[in-house]
C-alpha cells in the first residue's frame, strides 16, 4: 500500500450545521485550510479532526459517510468533551499561560483529565488509519499529547508536531501542574514547528529543564531517539487576497467605503475577542491621540471589528463590556453631528468585505499583547495592491520578526503606540511605497505553500538524519555473531572504555574503582594469548595503573596522552606541552568559583572540567558560557574542547582515542576488532577503525558505531559470553 500524510487538528477544514434534519457541509476559508488543501485532498491523505458539533450516535454513520468523500476523517466528541477538554484546558490552562496571562488560568483536575481521555480518543483514531511508512502531521496546543500516544503504538511512524501559538518562557510553562506529561507528549514527533525562533529557545530550555533531556542546537535526544526543534513562520495565500481585490463584489465595497468616509483617514482594526489582542490599549492610544493632537478630529477613523468569541466566559464577558464602554466614552467625549471617531462592530464579515476594508484602510492597526504569527497583518499587506498604506505591527507578533518595514511597537507603551499612529497617518507615500514593497516580497515569497513545503521537507531531512545515526541493539543474534567470529579469530584486539561501559556512571569520579566481576572479566579475557585487551580511557594515568598494573592489560590514558603496553613503562605522546594550561586554567576557576558543585580535574596533557554535581540546567548554561569564552583561545592555542558527560575537556589536538586505537594496530593485522565506548570522545574511535570492526555504544543508539547495548551490565554480559566461547 502506497504511503500516506496524515494531517490532524482539533477542527476539520469544514463547517458543518444541521438544517432541516440534515447535515450540510461548506469548506473552510481559513488558512490552514488553505495551506494543507494542497496535500489532504491528494491521493490516499487524509485530515483527522472533530466536525464542530455533537452529532448523535445514532447519526454518526450518516456525517462520516459524508465527509469521508472529502478525505476528511471526523473524531465525534460529547458536549461534556468539548466543554472540558476545549473551552476548559485547551483554553483556560493552556492559552492563557502561553500567552502570559496566567491570573486567568484555572488548574481543574477534571480539565487535564478530560484532555487526557479526548487526546487518546484522537490517537485510537489515528492509529486506526496509520500503516507503516505514513507520515502524520499533528497541529496545534489542543493536541499536545497526540504525538506520544501515537508514538507508544506506532514506534516507527513519521510524526511531525506543529504550534500555532507563541511557547512560554520556561519560569511561566512550569506553572502547569502536568508540564512534564505534556513536554514527553511533544517529545513523540520527529520535528516540532513553531512560528519564530524565541518560541524554539523557550520549548528547548522548558524540554530540558523539566524533562532532563539533552540538547545541541536545536537537536534533542529524548528516549534514544533525536527530535528538532525548528521555526516555520506561517505564510498565508497572498495570490487569493491579491486577487480578491479585482473581484466585482470587493470593487463595490471599496466603493461604498469610500463614498462613507470622503478623504478621512481610515485605521483598520480587526481581531477576535480575547485578552492577548491588546484591544483596550489600542483604544486608550487612540483616545489620547484625539486628545493631545485635537487637528485630528473629524480627519481620521477607527474602523474596528471585534470577531466574536466565548463571550460567555467570564473574562471575555468582562473584556467585551469594556471595549464596549471604552468605545462608547470615547465617541461621547470626541464625536460631532457628522462624525464619529470609532466605527465599532462585534459580528464577523464576509472575506469579500474584508479585503475591501484591508484594501481601503490607510492604516492597519495590530497589536496584540502576545500572538503567535498574526496573518491579520499579512492579508493586509498582501491585499495592498497599489504598494501604498502603512502597517502598525506589535513586536509581540510573531509577524514582526518578518515584516521589519512595519512600524513596530510596544503594545504596552500607549504613548509610543499613539505617536506611531501619527507617524503613520503622515508618512509620504513615497516612504509608504518602499517598506510596503519590501513587506510585499516577504509576504509573496514566504507565503502558506511555502511553509507547507518547508516543513514536510524537514520532517522528511529530519527522518534521513535519525536513520543515518541510528544505530542496531546488539541483541542474542548480534551477540551471537560477535561470539562466533571471536571464536573463529586468531589475532584479537578489544579496545575497552572505563567509566559509563565497564562501570556504571558516578558523580564522585574516585568511586568508581574496578570491582571483582570486573577484574575478573578481564583476567578471563586476558589469559587467552590471542586476544589483546586495551583499556582505552580519559582517565589520568597513575589512575589506570593502580588499577589495571598487576594484570596484562595494554593502556591507553588521557585520550591518548599516555600509553603503556602491559609489559613496558608509561610513555607520553612527543612533542606534548602543557604551557597553555595557565590561561585556560584562569578562565575555568572564575567559572568554578561562580558554580557550585563544579571542579577542576588537572591531568598531564589536558584540563577537565567537572560539572556533574551541578544544579540541573546551571552546569549546562556554565558550559556553554565556556564554550563561547575559550573557543577562540583554543584554536589559537592549537587544542581541542571535548564536550561529553558533564565535563568539558581542553587538550592537545593531537591527543585523540581515534588515533591512539590506529597506533596500536599499526601493522597489525586482527582478524578481529571490539571497540566498546560510551562517551562523545568515543565516536573518534568508532569512526576510525576498520568497517568490518565490531563497535558499540554503550547507553544510546545514536552514534557512529554500528551497535548499541543499554548500559555497563549489558557490556560485561557480552564480555562473559566472549570468555565461555568455545574455541
């Protein structure tokens, strides 16, 4: 069966209303709508959402059989659903704390419970409708649990995770009490959107604070598996709104507009009602701009249009009662015979009406408080034919990161967003041309069919980069094949990690000293006169003596600084120094000093610093900090920054386990070859040594080598299986 996108949304891309005893069904204008048009109508692809209404069970067939002709796949959810996973926790948890209006979000048990339960009735109807080799493109904060509960049935699947609105900061996100389910729910898709990059660095600093992952970049390794974090900035249709304006019903419009208002300047306010629009401080910037610059009165308007919106709530009831009263006062106060300062409207319009408001309107005013994109702004401009007009855009806009040739503002500066509008309603038009055709490319070239492209090409990048990296559990048949060509070997060579493979992790690095199953294993392997064993290590080399002198064990310390066949004396690397030790030394003391928990470990050819008994989160900020200070220093110097387990190692760039494991098979000719290693200055190794080696990971699957086992008890299972081979 040829694969398939499957696209899924709180909403299907219908409207759906019963009249007469009988469902009808209109497509929706919306932009996503728009925007996925283009794949879910396609061949086998399907959109799995919720109609928009309770339809009776008994009914249910009758609706499916319907909208399955459209490719559309319905999710039937109860009133009390709606109500409590919908208007309760998507809304009332989720949309008041990313938009940080957190005294308006109420915590209810029952909400997150019916959030769960609904999330789970969207992944049994995906997984009905998932085979292998589909991809699914899950959208928007109602579904954030989605793509881990299609994650858990369906291990292999693609999963792509898109947000519409803005990600909180990590000090606001932690006010939920369920943060932690929500992130690990995020965590099954391949790649999570959003709109501009300040929403990426909020998810990954919440992702890896809350949910201790690991993260590079925009890369994190959650569960063995990488997920990116990227931003899509959303486009809209700009052909659609550019053309609309030629259409006959729009031309009257447009008409009509101008036939109301004369030569007045009109300012153009449009937006659905809610707290994050910033309406009232649009008011109160209007209001003193009639104030302080009186010349303006009878000379300029505010056409605004409020879309209704959960009016019955309480907070909305109460915003839509001061917009109404604020725009009452200030039509009181400043209107004459002829003319009223706010043309006010709570009701939505037709698109045709719209584009000639967007066309007509000398100023567009958007300003929200908190948005995640805002395509207001961008129909506007797209609808801005003749390249004149001005656009008045919040920085608080994720369309401001794009739209730089709008007047940006505070939203919260009444002030500044006042003389904005006076600088608006005065600039020449031949300022008015260049930033509108400069905001004209962004919005033709960056439109929704782009962003649509780019996604879904970096799902499908994202999908070939895991591949690539992953890596096979050497589970019984692996280790039976390692088994049976170290059995039928002559000449061996295991080159052996210490901390993180033969033992387990500790975050006092002076206790974790071999114990007797260890020595054991390796007094097994040791008495075999084909295999050489080499203890292959960052550890100081007095530490590995201690240790491993008495046996027969060839070492390799420091990444290579020093190096000891078993029946020869330490010899260091030629041509070492350790002259740059003071300068880096310096740097990390003042870093030590401002971080506690974190030391400094001195050893012959290199420096480590130690951050594993740091406050989670702190050590990671104190080692990117050293990173940015000591990079240029480093490759002045000639050296080399080793990131890997909570420490940070500077060292001579010739000191290396790559080349140090080359040197110790120089003219030697092993017909076999075991590399085991658990840190990133092991990856030098794996990519080193020969392709038919045996290399393995220990404690993840995504590495250069070609197997993984779990953990240090995993590793000396294999090394006991070797030893019991028969020969």
């Amino acid at each position: 069966m040829k694969s398939k996108t499957i696209i899924v949304s709180n909403r299907l891309p219908v409207k759906i209303v019963e009249s007469d005893g009988r469902y009808e069904l209109s497509p929706s204008e919306g932009g996503l709508a728009t925007g996925l048009g283009s794949i879910y109508k396609k061949g086998d692809n399907i959109w799995i959402g919720w109609p928009g209404l309770d339809v009776p069970y008994e009914r249910q067939d009758e609706v499916r059989g319907q909208l399955e002709a459209l490719n559309l796949i319905p999710v039937f959810l109860t009133t009390e659903e709606i109500n409590l996973y919908y208007e309760g926790f998507s809304n009332e948890v989720l949309w008041p704390v990313f938009h940080y209006m957190v005294t308006y979000a109420h915590y209810e048990q029952s909400y997150w419970a019916f959030y769960q339960s609904v999330n789970k009735k969207f992944a049994e109807v995906v997984i009905d409708h998932v085979v292998e080799g589909d991809t699914i493109w899950v959208h928007d904060y109602q579904l954030l649990l989605l793509p881990g509960l299609i994650r858990e049935k369906e291990a292999h699947v693609t999963i792509g995770f898109f947000q519409h609105i803005p990600f909180p900061s990590y000090e606001i996100f932690r006010l939920i009490p369920w943060r932690e389910e929500i992130i690990n729910g995020m965590f099954g898709a391949d790649l999570i959107g959003f709109h501009t990059f300040d929403d990426v660095r909020h998810f990954l600093s919440a992702a890896s604070k809350i949910v201790l992952s690991k993260f590079a970049d925009n890369v994190i390794i959650h569960n063995e598996r990488q997920i990116v974090v990227e931003s899509f900035p959303m486009g809209i249709d700009d052909q659609k709104y550019e053309s609309l304006v030629s259409e006959p019903a729009v031309q009257e419009n447009i008409k009509a507009i101008r036939e109301s208002f004369g030569d007045q300047k009109i300012i153009l306010s449009i937006d659905r009602l809610d707290y994050s629009k910033g309406i009232l401080q649009r008011l109160l910037a209007f209001e003193m701009l009639l104030q302080n610059y009186p010349e303006y009165i009878e000379k300029i308007i505010l056409y605004m249009i409020v879309v209704p919106s959960r009016d019955t709530v309480p907070q909305y009831k109460e915003l839509r009662e001061q917009i109404d009263q604020l725009v009452g006062n200030i039509n009181g106060r400043f209107r004459s015979l002829s003319w009223a300062p706010i043309h006010y409207f709570y009701r939505s319009f037709p698109i045709e009406t719209l584009s000639a408001l967007y066309y007509s309107a000398d100023v567009c005013l958007v300003t929200p408080m908190r948005d995640g994109m805002n395509l207001v702004s961008k129909e506007y401009v797209a609808s801005r034919s003749n390249n004149d007009g001005v656009l008045i855009l919040s920085e608080m806009a994720g369309a401001s990161k794009e739209l730089n040739d709008a007047l940006i503002v505070n939203p919260n500066n009444i002030v500044q967003t006042m003389d904005t509008i006076v600088k608006a309603i005065n600039m020449p038009e031949r300022e008015q041309q260049t930033r509108m055709k400069s905001m004209r490319s962004v919005v033709k070239k960056f439109n929704i069919h782009l962003w649509v492209k780019n996604f879904m090409e970096k799902l499908e990048e994202v999908k070939l980069m895991q591949a690539a990296l992953l890596t096979k559990y050497a589970g019984s048949s692996i280790k039976e094949e390692i088994s049976r060509k170290y059995a039928e070997s002559n000449t061996r060579y295991l080159f052996l990690d210490y901390d993180g493979t033969l033992v387990g992790f500790n975050s006092d690095i002076d206790k974790a000293s071999p114990d007797d199953e260890l020595y054991e294993i390796l007094e097994n392997l040791t008495r075999d006169k084909l295999n050489t064993v080499v203890i292959i290590s960052g550890r100081k080399h007095e530490t590995l003596q201690e240790w491993f002198g008495h046996l027969n064990i060839d070492m390799i310390a420091e990444h290579g600084a020093w190096q000891k066949h078993y029946d020869e004396d330490w010899k260091s690397l030629p041509l070492l120094t350790d002259q740059w030790k003071q300068d880096i030394r310096a740097v990390l003391e003042t870093y030590t000093d401002r971080t506690p928990g974190s030391f400094i470990e001195d050893k012959s050819y290199s420096l480590v610093w130690h951050y594993r008994k740091v406050e989670e989160g702190l050590g990671d900020l104190r080692a990117h900090e050293i990173i940015n200070h000591l990079k240029v220093t480093v490759s002045n110097k000639g050296l080399q920054l080793m990131p890997g387990n909570k420490v940070l190692e500077f060292k001579n760039i010739e000191v290396n386990k790559g080349k140090a494991a080359l040197f110790w098979l120089h003219e030697k000719d092993p017909d076999f070859i075991l590399a085991l290693g658990d840190d990133h200055t092991d990856e030098d190794i794996f990519k080193a040594l020969p392709q038919d080696a045996f290399t393995v990971k220990v404690g993840g699957n995504i590495s250069a080598a070609t197997y993984y086992l779990r953990n240090p008890t995993d590793v000396r299972s294999l090394l006991k299986k070797l030893t019991a081979t028969e020969i």
